[in-house]
C-alpha cells in the first residue's frame, strides 16, 4: 500500500474513482460504510445505484460539473436497503497520466 491508499482508506470521509460517465472505479471503507454495500457491490451500480434517480437536483449538477470540471452540492443518495439520506457531494473532474478523464467524488 503506497501512502495515496492509507489516506484515502482512512479517511473519515467516502471517496469514490469515477468516471464522467457514472462508472465508479473505486471506493474507500468510508464509502461502503456509508451506502451499506462493497466496493465491488458499489463499482457494479455506478452513480445511477448510489444517487436517488427522482431527485430533481441530480441532472443539472452533473451538466453543471460537465461544463465547469466541479461540484459541490448536496443530493439524494440511496444505501443498499433503500434508506434515502441528503449526501454532501464534492467532485472534481481530472485528466489521469494516461489522458482519460476521471473524477473524484
């Protein structure tokens, strides 16, 4: 484990790999504590299994961190036993090493 994973894996906060697209790569302990699911559980939804599709405020802040590579916000989220709670999101889009873009959540 190099130092980027112990602080990402303990951090207190749910951090998540994405894609621009909604496919989640990656997610830390604090993310599978906080939806109830693994991460493999986590990486299979992607971004339409995590956030509450009905919620009005999903759509305009994805087109608004697609236009400026941010977001913070507060949207609907949903855990594995279909529990809703108000998730603080921050999201920065990036262009990893090898040229694609990706986001951390």
């Amino acid at each position: 484990m190099d130092g980027f994973d112990i602080v990402f894996e303990n951090s207190i906060d749910a951090i998540l790999l994405t894609k621009p697209t909604g496919e989640i790569l990656w997610a830390n302990i604090a993310a599978c504590k906080m939806f109830g699911r693994t991460k493999e559980e986590i990486c299979k939804i992607g971004r339409s299994g995590l956030l509450y599709q009905s919620d009005p405020a999903v759509e305009p802040e994805l087109q608004k961190r697609a236009l400026t590579g941010v977001m913070a916000t507060e949207l609907t989220c949903v855990r594995k036993d279909g529990t809703l709670f108000n998730g603080e999101i921050h999201s920065n889009i990036f262009t990893d090493l090898t040229g694609e873009k990706k986001a951390v959540v």
